[in-house]
C-alpha cells in the first residue's frame, strides 16, 4: 500500500503535536493494557498498520504469542485479567459507539477495575488509537515498526 499524502509533511506542527500527544497518553497508563488496547481498537477498525506495529511493540514489551493471538476472542480466552478485560470492553464500546449504547455495561466493569484517573487516560488512549486507525486507513499508510520509533523520538 503506498500512502496518498504525508501526513507530516502535509500539516508538520499538527502532526507534530498529534504525536507528542500519542506518545504522553500511551506512557500514561500500564503498557500492557495499553498495547491490548491499540491492538483490539485496530482489529476492530481494520487497520493493518497498527496491528502490525501494535504487536512488534507487545512481544517487544513482553506479550505472549497467545495472548495476541487469541486478542479479537478475549471474552472466551481465560488469559487475560479482570482489568484487562475491562479495559477491552470499555475499548470495543467506544470503538463501536455507532453500533448502539452498549458502553454503560462496559463502564460499570471499567469502574470496578480503574480510577477515574485511569478511566480518563484509558479513554484518551481509546480515542487516540481510533484517531491513528482513521488517519492509516484512510490515507493508506503503512509504516515500518523502526520508522515509526524514530518519528516518536523526533516529536
């Protein structure tokens, strides 16, 4: 896939804040959790990239193979955690926010096993990922684990 436009060229201070943002949400909670998160948003919008990404980055943090590969059937996986599940419920809720009103279920779970605090940075995360899925898909990027590091380290 070749990408239509340059997204740091195109808008470069934008694009320069939009990562530095990325960057500070992603640090702000437990990377495990986050990486299941941008995983599962990713999975659920399509988003080639950051599946291909999302999970170098997860086995590079330590993830198992299982655990990624049983990510898209988690409800019915016993691998992953009370908290970690919350987190990919409150994540397909949102994601899917066009599909109904399903989030008031997965926020009761999501304040069993996260603060406020943790509930507005996992939402911020949420909303990042779904921003960056938007932004490959519809300009049909494809970046390079390694690239993307270096772009991080340059914001």
């Amino acid at each position: 896939m070749t990408a239509k436009i340059d997204l740091f060229a195109a808008a470069p201070q934008l694009m320069k804040n939009w990562m530095g943002t990325s960057v500070a949400v992603a640090a702000s909670l437990d990377q495990t959790i986050i990486e299941l998160v941008k995983i599962r948003a990713s999975q659920i919008n399509g988003c080639a990239n950051c599946i291909n990404m999302h999970t170098q980055e997860a086995r590079e943090k330590g993830e198992t193979e299982q655990r990624l590969y049983l990510l898209s059937a988690w409800r019915e996986a016993p691998c992953y955690s009370d908290r970690e599940r919350a987190a990919l419920g409150w994540t397909e809720a949102l994601t899917r926010l066009s599909e109904g009103h399903a989030h008031e279920k997965a926020y009761e779970a999501l304040k069993q096993h996260f603060t406020e605090e943790e509930q507005v940075k996992l939402t911020l995360m949420i909303n990042v990922i779904n921003g960056w899925n938007r932004l490959a898909v519809g300009f049909g990027l494809w970046v390079e684990p390694a690239e993307a590091k270096a772009a991080q380290a340059a914001a």
